[in-house]
C-alpha cells in the first residue's frame, strides 16, 4: 500500500497536551463542552465548534462550520499550529492501562480507499459523512487520523523501535490518563518503501473520516481541470497500528422499551432462543454469552452452539440483532432506529445500569467483544459487521497532526 510523508500542521510543543483532543466521534456536545471548559486551545473547539455557539446550536448548520473554520485559523495565527518546515511521518505511540500501542502517522491514498486497499467493515452513515465533509471542506484540512492497523511486519517493527530510541518531539499524559508521545520522522523514505511491501490496511476506527476524505477528494479532483494526481487532496492522515498491539472493547446495547411485551413475556421470548441463568455477572466472560440487565437485575445469556458458522454469524451481536433485537424488540436496523443506542466498553456496565435505573431505558445488553482476527476475517471476505460491533481504545487524539488540503 501507499503512504507519504506530510507537510501538515501540528501543535506548538509547549501546549501540544492543551491543543490535542479527543474525536469528534466519542464525546456529545455537552461533553465537548465541559472538556473544553477554560481551556481555549483545546482542538474541540474546532471538531465539535458548536460549543462555541448558544446552547441548542445545530451542530450541522453553516454556522458551526465557519466557527471552526475561525478557531482553526486563530491557532494558526497565534502561534498554537505549526507547520511543518518539510514532508514528515511520525510515530505515535500510546500507553493505557499498562498496554502500549505504537503507530506510524502518514498520508494513504484516497484511491487505496476506493479499490479496497484499504479495507472497511462498517457501513457509514451519510449524515456523518456529510458532517466530516461540509467541515473538511469548509477548514480545507482534515483535522484527525483515521485508526488503521495492518499484519505486523518485522521489518516495519525494527523501523519503528529505532526511531523511538530518538528523544520525542511531545511526550505527555491527557487528562484520562493516556500517554501520548509522538516522534518526528523527516521524509521517512524507508517507511514508506517499507509499506509497499504491505497487501492492504484495515479500517479499525474511522470509517466516516476515511469515507469523507475520498468525497472531498473525488470532488476536488473533479473540479480542478489540470489535477496531476500529486495533489494533497488525494491523501488523508492515518495511523497505522500493527494488529498484534490492539485490544477491542466491547460496544454494548442500550433499548428504550419492551416493544409492547410484558417483562415476563419478554424474558419468555428470550428463553426460546437461549439459555437464560439469573443474577449473573454483568461482563461476559467468554465468547458466546451476553449479559442483560433489566428491572435492577443482570441475567447471563446463553446461545446455543452451532457448526459451520459464517464470519459474520459467529459474533455475539449478530446473535443479538438476528435472534432478540429484531424478532423480539422489533429493531429491524439498529443504525436508523431511534430505540437503540449504543455504550462504548470504556464506559463501564455502570452506565448501562445507570440509564435503565434512570428509566431512560427499559434494557442492557453487556457484550463480550469481538476479536482482532475476526474483523480482520470479515474484511477480507469484503463482508460487513453489523453496527457498533468495535470500540477501540485508547482513541487517537485530534490536532496533533493535520493535513491540510
């Protein structure tokens, strides 16, 4: 596969740990708003720039994008965004929890993207794509990395280790306690020879940002009548993490309501498809079982073992969706349905009891995540997970490297 080095931009060393932020994606407004609280240089100010307008500001209207569009340029002006003196990768490294995870950040092709060089597993959401889009577009930049990973290669891995012998350009912990230090490479021309010598790279987290990125491209090359093909718009940031070094957490299932069922019915139709065990652990503890919360207690969930499976019938949410959530709750597609929502694993099985004590919700299923090695089967059979099956963590920070475009 194809990547480059960047002449992006990235922030001051003095206030990196100020600047970088969390993605758009992981944080609601309110969210955004309280992390950003006092810290005018945090990067949400320009990825989530509604929290500058009034309360009840519609995140997709022009006038949040243009907010973005004047937070993003004042860093610039002020000192607080540098650009690059000449084309650069870096390495990125991150530790949680005692796990660290070290990726190269480069620019891959859009056309990578669209002849499935490199690989998806979700579908994408067209309002979200049109969001990312509207703001790339508006900013000319692409402002966070897509999460890529790739089978690890030993060559790339010596790269990698002796770079990060090198002192680092930043080198900080953020505020949930992840470490991030990052090592300027200039030119990086043996990675990049290095990555020829890799088939395809995988989508772990950041299919709207990789579906955004190739429309704004296509557009601009439909638009310019003398595109060359070298133009930056024909790349976008990722980083690039060797799959051996990831951990998925589980994406957990919150439902508004019964579907019109009785709890006792509803526990009835659920019998029917698994084995049912009372108060019960409320995390999995192996593949197979789900946990279910309901009336102020965890139930264990069961399903029955079956043969010759298909990739994606083997993961645990296409049991859920196929066997409890349609059939039973009536969610035919849990991207559009607005009695489903969906809890990141970094949250803790007590935020799924949180909302359905609240009342907000009349259930919770607690997941057992899902492999590396099944996203990486799903991919290659050009197959689809079903939404949410991933969350991967520690998440990428935005601004500490943009392209611009």
């Amino acid at each position: 596969m194809r990547i480059q080095a960047f002449q992006g931009l990235r922030p001051n060393p003095a206030i990196a740990a100020q600047l970088a932020s969390l993605p758009y994606d992981v944080v609601s407004t309110e969210e955004a708003r309280e992390l950003a609280k006092g810290n005018p240089l945090s990067f949400l100010h320009v990825v989530r720039a509604e929290i500058d307008l009034p309360v009840y500001a519609d995140p997709y209207a022009d006038a949040t994008y243009l907010k973005a569009k004047e937070n993003f340029e004042a860093l610039q002006r002020d000192g607080h965004l540098i650009r690059e003196t000449e084309p650069c990768l870096f390495l990125y490294r991150q530790i949680w929890r005692g796990r660290a995870q070290v990726g190269l950040t480069a620019t891959v092709h859009i056309e990578d993207y669209e002849n499935n060089v490199i690989k998806k597993h979700e579908k994408t959401r067209i309002q979200k794509e049109n969001d990312r889009l509207k703001l790339n577009q508006t900013i000319n930049a692409h402002p966070g990395p897509a999460f890529l990973t790739y089978r690890e290669d030993a060559h790339i891995t010596a790269l990698c280790e002796k770079v990060a012998q090198e002192k680092p350009l930043y080198d900080f912990v953020a505020v949930d306690e992840v470490r991030h230090t990052l090592w300027r490479i200039p030119g990086g021309a043996e990675f990049v020879s290095a990555f020829k010598d890799i088939p395809c790279a995988y989508i772990a987290d950041g299919h709207h940002r990789s579906a955004s990125a190739y429309r704004l491209g296509k557009a601009r090359r439909e638009a310019n009548p003398n595109h060359t093909g070298n133009e930056p718009y024909n790349w976008y940031p990722a980083v690039l993490f060797p799959s051996s070094q990831l951990a998925i957490l589980p994406y957990n299932r919150l439902v508004k309501d019964l579907n019109g069922l009785s709890p006792v019915d509803f526990m009835n139709r659920v019998k029917q498809v698994c084995t049912v065990y009372e108060n019960n652990a409320a995390t999995p503890e192996m593949p197979g079982q789900i946990s279910l919360f309901i009336r102020d207690r965890w139930f264990g969930l069961v399903r029955p073992k079956e043969a010759n499976l298909d990739p994606i019938s083997s993961l645990d949410v296409s049991f859920l969706q196929d066997k409890i959530l349609h059939p039973i709750l009536g969610i035919e597609d849990p991207r559009v349905s607005p009695r489903i929502d969906f809890v990141g694993g970094i949250r803790g099985v007590q935020e799924l009891e949180k909302r359905v004590t609240s009342g907000e919700f009349a259930l919770a299923f607690s997941m057992y995540p899902a492999t590396l090695d099944q996203l990486l089967e799903i991919s290659d059979a050009d197959q689809i997970m079903p939404p949410k099956s991933t969350w991967f963590e520690p998440k990428l920070r935005s601004g500490l490297f943009v392209h611009t475009v």
